[in-house]
C-alpha cells in the first residue's frame, strides 16, 4: 500500500482562503461522496446482523448473550487490535486512499462468505473477518478528508463519516430485513457484500492522496519522531477528554442501536422488513441531521469561542437522554394512524414512542462530527490517522464490544421477570449513558483553545 502522493499540480497550491480547500469544489465534493458511499457498506455490513438476530437465534439455536458476542466482541476483537498499526502505517508511509480500497475488498468479501458459514463458530469467525477489513476504515478516511478540508469547514465536512455510518446502519435494517423475509437470512449478507468489491476498485482509481497538512499550507515533519509526537498527543487535555467522552457516547449508541430492531420486533410485533423500516426512518435517518447540525454549528460557533466544539456534544447529549428513556418506556398500546406502505392496508397504527426516538436521535448524534474535527486539530499532522484510530479503539472496546453484549446478557437475565420486556428494561443501561459524556466534555472544554494552539505549534 506504500506508493507516492499521486495529488494533481492544483493540489500543490495552498488554500486562498479560511474557507477554500487545495482541490476543486466540485472534486472535492467527489472524495466526500465516495468516502460517504464507503461509510454506507463500512456499517452495513458490520451492523446488518441486528436486524437478522432472530432467523440466526433459530436456526442455530442461541441465546441473548451468544448473540450479544456475534454483534459486539467478535467484530471489536480484531478491529482493535489491527486499528492502531493500521493508523500508524496510514501516518507514514502508507497511502490512505489505498488503505481504504483494499479494507472495503477485504471486509467485503468476508460479508459474503458469511452466508455460507454452517456453526456458531463459523460465524463467530467471519464477524472477526469483517472485522480485519473494517479496521483500515475510518482512521485513514478522517485522516485523508482533513487534508482536502480547511480546518473551517472541517467539522462540517468530516461529518460524512458519521452520517455515511448511520445511514449503512439504517440500510442494512432495511435492506436486510427484506431481503431476509424475501430470500432468508443467508441471501442478505450476499447482498450486502457484492457491491462493495466494486466500489473499492472505483474508489482506488478515481480517489487522489493529497499531501499531509495541504490544507492548511503546511507542511508534514517526515514521520520519524512517534515517540515524541505520542507523547505530545497524549499530554493534549482536550484529546483525552473526547476519548473518554466518545466512549460513553458510543457505549450508548451501539449498545441501544443494535438491539433497537429486536426491540420494535418482541415489544411491537414488527417483522424485521417492518422493524427495520421504521428504525431507519425514526433513528438513522434523524441522526444524518443531528450529525450535520451538530458540525455546522460546531463550525459556526466555534469561530467564536473554541469550546463550543465540546459544548454542541455535551448540549446534544444532555437532551438526549430524557428523549429516548420515554421511547423506550412510552406505553405500545399507544399509537396514531398513518398511510400505510404495506399492501392491502389504507392506514397503519404507528407506536407514539418512535416520535420520542426521532428527536432524541436528532440530538443524541451533535457530538459526532465535533469530536473528530477536533481530534484532527489537536494532534500533530503525522499522528492524525494514528489519533483517529486511538480514539475508534477505545470507542469499539467501550461502545461495539461493551455496548451490545451488556445489553444481551442484561435481556437474557431479565427474561424470567420481564418476558418480553426484558430487551426494553435492559436498553435503559446505555441510553443513561450520555449524561456521564455530557459531563465530561463540560469540564474539558476550557482547554480546547489552547490545545489547538499547542498542535499548529508544534508542526511550526
């Protein structure tokens, strides 16, 4: 994966402007697109699972906590441990669009073999492989966009990132969900792996590799000095408040949106097509427009006063919190009509709790694009894929790895009191969790200001 910067002539200019990136608006907006569409089959295929839990259960016969292991530790496993060399070499002498191409291949294929697995621990190891592409993802991704993005439209920009994470996590409910009830279980993740063989070999021919610190016009020490740049990053306050932070965050976020389609299916009695379709309208797709406020006004406010780039998190995640516990725990026997898309029904009953699960999605998604905005402008320029992939370790252990298996081995020990009730007292655990990363980033923002100045510094 080691070759050199193939960056165009008008990439060696530096930006005109706060606002003006080294490369073509309209190219541009190109890479952000396509890291958008990796994003999409980056979590479709890690997450499709959760909408497929109870044809597997049945078939190989499983409980709760086996599927909690399924969707959280045979995935985290090996994508934290390969996540961190993978920063590293992308910091060096790896090129990140490469990277990237080859990982969505690889996890790509492993997704489809997943449909011919015959045992438990068969699909326990395709998960682990999935897990092996993944890993070269999102640090390298972060880390590329950063260097086509100024650092005043960086926030907003590297929020496709998230957004293309929510929506994969969507699609692959719907999507999934269909194609399961229409083909089966196995069908589904066919379907899921096939396009992305393709789009890896696009994007390794269309995307370039620009220059480390290109927009910002400045210029990358040569790699050599880990150690002293390690250290540097991790004397910075701020980025080790977002650690801890992000990792209550995406405790909360994977450990309720994993299991939020069984939830619609035991409690409300959904199909997974049915489950999956109102998931995705009632969380992804609210959370692609907190994503996007939550870096806009990052972006905006943050001009102004640095600490609003741990302040939008910690306002979002503060008002999540008493949203999305009336979701969970808003009576089923409450609903309104709508228009219906199932054929043969004019209207549907729709449950009242998935208004609650829009606005609290909404506002439970600002910290995403702030947080890794401002992880790339705290650490030095040859540590930022390295940076990323510290802070997705931490958040996979904490939130994938944690998240879901706490969350099934919790249903799975409520089952005698609650029945089917059991997956909603246990989803209560994560969805509290904000209020801890709220704290955090309140008590953290005062060093945001002076960190940025300490990393710009330190590259100088």
């Amino acid at each position: 994966m080691s070759e050199q910067s193939s960056a165009s002539p008008e990439s060696n200019s530096e930006p005109q402007s706060d606002n003006a990136g080294p490369f073509s608006s309209l190219y541009t907006r190109y890479v952000l697109g396509m890291v958008l569409v990796t994003m999409v089959f980056n979590n479709l295929d890690r997450t499709i699972l959760s909408i497929l839990v109870r044809p597997i259960k049945e078939e190989f016969h499983l409980t709760d906590t086996q599927m909690g292991w399924l969707l959280g530790p045979a995935f985290a496993i090996v994508y934290t441990i390969l996540s961190l060399p993978i920063g590293r070499y992308a910091d060096t002498t790896g090129v990140r669009r490469t990277i990237v191409s080859v990982s969505l291949f690889i996890w790509s294929c492993f997704t489809i073999a997943t449909a011919f697995v015959s045992s438990y621990s068969q699909l326990f190891a395709m998960r682990m492989g999935v897990g092996v592409g993944e890993s070269g993802a999102t640090a390298p991704s972060v880390s590329m966009l950063s260097d086509y993005l100024p650092p005043a439209r960086r926030a907003r920009g590297v929020s496709v990132i998230s957004i293309g994470a929510v929506t994969g996590m969507g699609l692959g409910m719907v999507l999934g969900g269909w194609v399961s009830e229409e083909y089966g279980w196995r069908g589904a993740f066919i379907a899921a792996g096939v396009p992305g063989i393709a789009l890896a070999i696009l994007f390794r021919l269309t995307i370039r590799e620009p220059k480390r610190g290109l927009s910002e016009g400045r210029q990358a020490a040569g790699g050599t000095d880990f150690w002293p740049s390690l250290r540097m990053l991790l004397s910075q306050r701020t980025y080790l408040v977002i650690l801890v932070a992000n990792g209550f965050a995406l405790f909360a976020a994977m450990g309720r949106n994993l299991w939020e389609p069984s939830f619609l299916v035991r409690t409300y009695g959904m199909g997974e097509f049915h489950a999956g379709t109102w998931y995705f309208l009632t969380s992804p797709v609210p959370s692609m427009v907190g994503i996007f406020l939550g870096g806009y006004l990052a972006d905006r406010l943050g001009r102004r006063d640095n600490r609003w780039y741990l302040w939008i998190p910690a306002c979002g995640q503060a008002i999540s919190v008493p949203i999305l516990v009336a979701f969970l725990l808003w009576p089923e026997s409450a609903h309104f009509m709508l228009p219906s898309f199932l054929a043969g029904t004019a209207f549907e009953a729709i449950p009242v709790a998935l208004v609650w699960s829009i606005f609290g999605s909404v506002f439970g998604s600002f910290f995403t694009a702030p947080f890794m905005s401002t992880i790339q402008g705290v650490a030095p320029l040859r540590m930022r894929a390295f940076a990323a992939a510290i802070s997705t370790l931490i958040s996979t252990l904490v939130g994938l790895a944690a998240g879901p298996l706490l969350v099934g081995m919790l249903a799975d020990s409520f089952g005698a009191r609650f029945g089917d009730d059991a997956l909603r007292y246990s989803l209560l655990v994560p969805t509290c969790a904000p209020l801890l990363s709220s704290l955090v980033c309140v008590i953290g923002a005062r060093r945001v200001a002076g960190d940025l100045v300490r990393a710009r510094a330190a590259d100088d």
